[in-house]
C-alpha cells in the first residue's frame, strides 16, 4: 500500500513581519502535518501566532509579511515556489478559508449569489446560469431556508448565522481539499455554532477535505478535531492526538489553558479558576530559553533559561505527542491543576431589583414610498418577572434576538417599559429614561459592556475616565480623594497604578476589560450588568476578568446580572439564570435546577450545544433546526413550538403556555407535563474514564482517509463519509417524539 501525502506540510516555517523597527519574528520552527481527511485544532492565546500560520498558507501576509525560512508543502509542491498565478487558481478551489467575521468577506454592495457565482465562474469557468444553480444547491445544503430570496439579498439583510452559513457555502463551492477556520464560531450563539460545526463536518466528509481549526475554544477542538497543536508566543509547544494532550498533557502552557476555563466540576467558592499570571511576551522581547519561562511555575533557571528549548517525544503517549518543555521528566504532572484560594460563599441579602410583569414592545412602520408603511409590533420583551438579591448572581441566557439587551437597556434607562414595573430597591426605573434620573440613581446601576475598544474614549487617559465617574457621581470632589480612589480601583482590578497615565491604545483587551470594570465600580453600584464581558477574551484572561468580578461582588456586596450566551461561564459563575426566547422566559431557577433535569426543551438544547473540554464528559446531541422566528410575528401558541422536538400540535401551536413551579424557585413554561418534564435524560454526564468520543474519532479519521484517496475517482455522491461523532436529535417533524394529548 503506497503512503499517503499529506496534504498539507509545514516544516521548520519560520515567519517574519518587517517594520520601520526592523525585523519582527511572528512564528518560529513551526511544523505540521495533515493527512488527507484530518482535522487539526490550533489553539493558543491571542498574539500567538495561530492566524499568521493561517495567512502564510494562503500567502496573504501583506507586503511586510514573509516566510524567512522553511517550507510550506501543500499536496507535495512547495507553495513558495509556485508564481502568482497558481496561488491564484490554488485559493478558493484547493484551499479555502472561512474568517471569524462574515461582514468582513462578503461585500456589502453585491448581492449575496453574485458573490458565490463568482468561486465556480473564475475557478471553473462555468456559465452564470449554473454557477448560480450551483450556489442555490450549496446554500440548501448549509440549511439556509429559502436559498432563492438568500441569493437575491445583501449581506446586511440576512442575519449573523446566515453570513456565517454564505461564507461557508462559497468556501465549499469548489470542494477544497484544505479547509482553513479562524475563529469561525466566535461570534454565534452556542445552538448556532453547534448547527454549523455539524454542517461543516458533513459536507467536508462527503469529499474528505483536511481542516485547520484556528480557535481558543478547546471545547470546540476536542469536538472537531483529531490532532491538536498549541502554540505560545510564535512556537508549537505541543503537539499530538487530541486525547493524548487532553489526557495527559505535558507543557506547563497547556495546563494553564485548562486551569483557566471552567469545566464541570469547577466551584467559584471552593475551587476558583487559575488565570496564567503575567502577559504574552512581545515578538522582539522574547526571554532566553523557554518563551513560557517567566510566567511558569516550573521554571528553573539555567535549565529553562540556558538555550533555545527543542521539541522532544512524549514517552508512553504514542509516537505523535510532542512537547517544547526542558524538565518534561522533572514535572510531577500526575498532580492535580492548581485551584484558586477559596473564598467563603456569600449569602444573598435582601431583594435589590424586582422586575415585575415588564413588557417592552416597539411600534414599527413598513417603510414605503411616499406614504406611510403598515405599523407592526415587535415584541421584544413579554412578561418579564424575576428578583435579583444583594451580593447574588443572576445569569440571563438565549441566543441573539431573545430579548437580553433590550431588557438590559430598559434597566439602564436607555429605552422605557411599554408596561410592568422595574423597581431598584423601593425606586421604580421602568418608565424613568435615563435623561429623567438622578446621579445617585444612575451611580447605583452601572454596566459593564462585551466591547472594551468601543466604550474607552481613546483621546484620555484611562485615569482621567474613571475619575469623571467619581466626579460626576459625587463620590469624591477632592482631586486630591479622586485620585487616590483613581488608584484605589486600579489596585482593585489588579492594574499597575501607572496605567492612570495610558491611553486605551497602549493596552491589551484584557486590560482594557478591567478598566470598563473599574470605571462601572468607581461610582459605588448597587447593581452592575455585565453584557458580555468575557466572551472576547482568551481564556486565561476570561478567568482572570470573571475572578476579578466576582472578587469585587463579595467585597462590596454587588448585585450582578451576567448576560451571556456562554453557558460553561454561566454555570460556574452564577447563583441563579435566567433562560429567555423571542422575549420571553422559558425556565428559571438555580444554576443547579437549571443544568439538572427537568429542562425546559429550549433549556435542554442549550445545554447539549456547549462544547466541553474534558474527554471524560458525554453529551447528548439535539441540535436545533429553523431559525429564531421574528419578534414582530411570534408564534400564536408557545414561542418555541416551530422548533420544539416535543411540539403537541393543535396544542403548543395555538395556545400559550401555562408556567409550571417546579420547586419553590424553579420555574417553567411549557405545555409538557410534570411527569414529562420530570422524566428526562440529563444532557451532560461525567463519567469515571472517558467516553467513547476517542472511539468515534479513530473510525471516523480512518473513514475520511479513505473519502479522500477514493475521492478522485469515485462520483461524490458514493464516496465515504465519516460516521457522526454521535447521533444528533434532528427537531423535525419525523424525529419529534411522537405523543398526544
């Protein structure tokens, strides 16, 4: 049997940007090899090198970017050797890439099938009459419903999850043989992303395309990928099959990866997240030795620190476990991940905010010509009715457009109740704009929002910004006093005190992120809203931001609703959550009550689509069809009935849901019955070894091996694909649970 070529190579790439400063290296003695089939996980913090690996690839590094060294082998053919012209004809036929941000590849004055037929038209040379069919069939094949008015619409006029599902579709037009993914997920909601990771790995097993997953999300690796490289300031520190590193990783880094993300089992109170300490080194000042060196606790100088450190085999893990560690033999790694300094667990207080039956609606008018449009009604929240208690967190979850923000933006005053009340200790908010409210009321709830880089004004100094919060709040009119509590919340968020003299522009993300903290803090809240506030942050930085929030919740005794569509963040952080659809709450109760049966159906999708980075965790799939219906024309029944496995017709159809009380907290709205409800499975179980994920994987890399040496002579469609990691319950019509009532 003749070897396979890989189909794609690198060796000892070494990659360099150069600036007026002269030579800056981006990655060093990178190596990887993809077989025919494979899917690679590359993971790593931001700055690391992950996306400069991929634009070497597709030799888009811009005019100061060049490979100095090494090689970059696809199918066998050094690409650095190959003129313009091949480059050209290679992307988007041979290899394809799908970016983190749709808007950013699609163009916003072509109509979305213009932009598809273009792949097959410049590729292949095809009439636009079938690069067109050919488009329709592709984006029926991503599930986008209704291909034909897709085709005929702009980027701007379809939603979040189509642009990602469009750019998809014009990566797969061609059938790659590499598929290249930055972050491809990022931005979407969990159910979102789960739909797409399927739909990727489907359509990739029918030709046996090789992916290279660009992500800082291990969960999603662990899910997707056979082989896993982690990289830290430029360099590959290890390598190997994705249950060996999970299993028995060996590299510090990794360990840090895994310290800071909370899997199942994690308890903020008993046993925090460890964040890494200390910051990515800068490419021109990289230590001697060991890049980790100064932010590990193995360090041991004049071994780490004596010269460049060399890749060495793993023993007793396979021949394809690799790891950059100079005292791999010295390290007790049998020893469990370090765990944070337990903080003693703070019993909620008295009732701060009180929503009670709050409805935000929106009149709208159809736009027409000359004359006024039809007025419609957006519903975007329906009886809104929770209480938030002193020192207590409250999690609000669901996919974009159920209603999170809308609700947030009534509580700040930025929008008004239609009706309902919102009341902030004995003080009602709900019809009260914020132009209408008091320092004193607006000081007391502050926000904290997903975006540091947008609401930093980047002409002041960050110490200037957060003393006009102390100012204008009255805390403090002294400049002397505001600029010791100036300093006073830089030592709380854990800055150095010189920063009051930077400007955005000279921090990271995650240091900006503790800005936006410090300046919500400055004004002494009773309540803060944390929009977002981790989920653009690598994962070492996110524990150290959702520790520091929480560090500060129990000094000040701080009420803090967390919106998030995170639910690994969710379940380690808040005390209660919330679960909203299309503008309304489909369950409420404890973080315990709420990942325990008995679910909501909404609530038990949720869950089974959060990826798990843990190999001993097993999942049950349901993975939710349809798109989220319009807030403007709701379901006449439940709200969630059009994508509901369990939907009763001529029932949860037609009439509204009634609200069960589960427990004295635990609440419900659904048309099942308590022994229904009662009787379901749990969607995610920890077992004592892991789970047959390792199996799965074996069959399905060995399957797609043989898809892709048979896919050049056999038709697509009697080609193998690989079977399905496990087997995901389709909410359609023919797999809904069949019952009546």
């Amino acid at each position: 049997m003749t070897e396979q070529i890989p189909v794609l190579e690198c060796r000892n790439l070494c990659i360099s940007y150069f600036t007026r400063a002269g030579e800056i290296p981006a990655v060093v003695d990178f190596n990887m090899r993809l077989m025919p089939g494979e899917a690679q996980g590359i993971v790593g913090e931001s700055g690391c090198g992950k996306s400069t690996v991929a634009l070497a690839i597709m030799n888009y590094m811009g005019k100061n970017g060049k490979v100095v060294s090494g090689e970059i082998l696809f199918e066998g053919r050094d690409m650095q050797k190959m003129s313009e012209e091949e480059l050209r004809q290679l992307r988007g036929s041979r290899i394809a890439m799908v970016y983190q941000e749709p808007m950013a590849s699609l163009n916003p004055a072509m109509l979305v099938g213009d932009q598809l037929a273009e792949v097959p038209i410049y590729h292949e040379g095809v009439s636009k009459e079938e690069a067109w069919n050919r488009a329709r069939d592709m984006l029926a094949k991503v599930k986008l419903p209704e291909p034909e008015r897709i085709l005929n619409s702009y980027p701007h006029q379809i939603s979040g999850g189509q642009q990602q599902r469009v750019v998809i579709a014009m990566a797969l037009l061609s059938g790659p043989k590499l598929l290249l993914l930055d972050e491809p997920t990022t931005a979407l909601d969990v159910t979102v992303e789960a739909s797409i990771v399927d739909l990727i790995r489907e359509i990739a097993d029918e030709s046996g395309t090789s992916m290279i997953y660009i992500s800082h999300n291990l969960g999603l690796i662990l899910e997707t990928c056979d082989r896993i490289t982690v990289m830290y300031s430029g360099e590959a520190v290890e390598l190997g099959d994705v249950d060996a590193v999970f299993d028995m990783m060996r590299h510090p880094y990794t360990r840090g990866l895994f310290g800071s993300i909370p899997l199942p089992g994690a308890d903020k109170n008993a046993r925090p997240l460890v964040s890494i300490p200390g910051q990515l080194p800068l490419p021109h000042e990289r230590p001697r030795g060991c890049n980790f060196g100064p932010r590990c606790d193995f360090f041991k100088a004049g071994v780490c620190d004596a010269a460049a450190i060399r890749m060495r085999q793993v023993r007793g893990s396979g021949p394809g476990h690799w790891s950059r560690c100079e005292r791999i033999d010295d390290i007790d790694w049998d020893k469990p991940i370090a765990e944070g300094v337990s903080r003693e667990i703070t019993a909620p207080g008295d009732v701060v905010l009180k929503v009670d039956n709050m409805t935000k609606h929106y009149e709208i008018e159809e736009s027409a010509l000359f004359f006024s449009g039809e007025k419609k009604t957006v519903k975007a929240n329906e009886n809104i009715d929770f209480d938030a208690r002193e020192a207590e967190t409250v999690a609000i979850v669901g996919e974009s457009g159920c209603g999170k923000s809308t609700f947030a933006k009534v509580l700040m005053g930025l929008e008004t109740a239609t009706s309902g009340n919102v009341q902030l200790g004995n003080f009602e908010l709900g019809h009260l704009p914020v132009q209408k409210r008091s320092a004193d009321t607006i000081s007391k709830l502050q926000m904290v929002f997903q975006n540091p880089f947008d609401t930093l004004n980047p002409s002041h100094t960050v110490g200037s910004q957060i003393a006009r919060v102390i100012r204008k709040f009255g805390v403090e009119s002294d400049p002397v006093k505001v600029q010791e509590r100036v300093l006073d919340l830089l030592d709380t968020v854990k800055l150095p005190r010189d920063f009051a003299k930077r400007r955005p522009r000279q921090l990271s993300g995650g240091q900006k992120q503790r800005v936006g903290i410090a300046r919500a803090f400055a004004g002494n809240p009773s309540v803060v809203i944390a929009d977002e506030p981790v989920s653009a942050l690598d994962v070492s930085v996110q524990a150290a931001v959702t520790e520091l929030l929480m560090d500060i919740q129990a000094e000040h005794g701080t009420t803090m609703l967390f919106i998030s569509h995170d639910l690994s963040v969710v379940r380690y952080l808040a005390d209660r959550i919330v679960v909203m659809y299309l503008g309304q709450i489909m369950e409420q109760g404890t973080t315990d009550e709420i990942f325990s049966p008995p679910y909501h159906p909404y609530t038990e999708a949720l869950l089974s689509a959060v990826p798990i980075a843990d190999t001993h965790v097993k999942k049950r799939r349901i993975v939710l069809e349809g798109e989220l219906p319009s807030a403007t024309n709701p379901p006449e029944g439940c709200p969630f009935s059009t994508r509901c496995r369990y939907m009763i017709p001529g029932t949860c159809d037609v009439t509204p849901p009634p609200l069960k009380q589960m427990s004295a907290g635990h609440r419900i709205l659904c048309h099942l019955t308590d022994d229904e409800l009662n009787a379901m499975e749990p969607v995610i179980v920890i077992e004592g070894a892991p789970s047959e994920k390792k199996e799965v994987r074996r069959k399905r890399k060995s399957v797609a091996q043989g898809a892709g040496s048979k896919a050049k002579t056999q038709p697509a469609a009697k080609r193998a694909a690989k079977p399905k990691a496990a087997s995901p319950v389709k909410t359609t019509a023919k797999d809904k649970p069949s019952r009546s009532k």
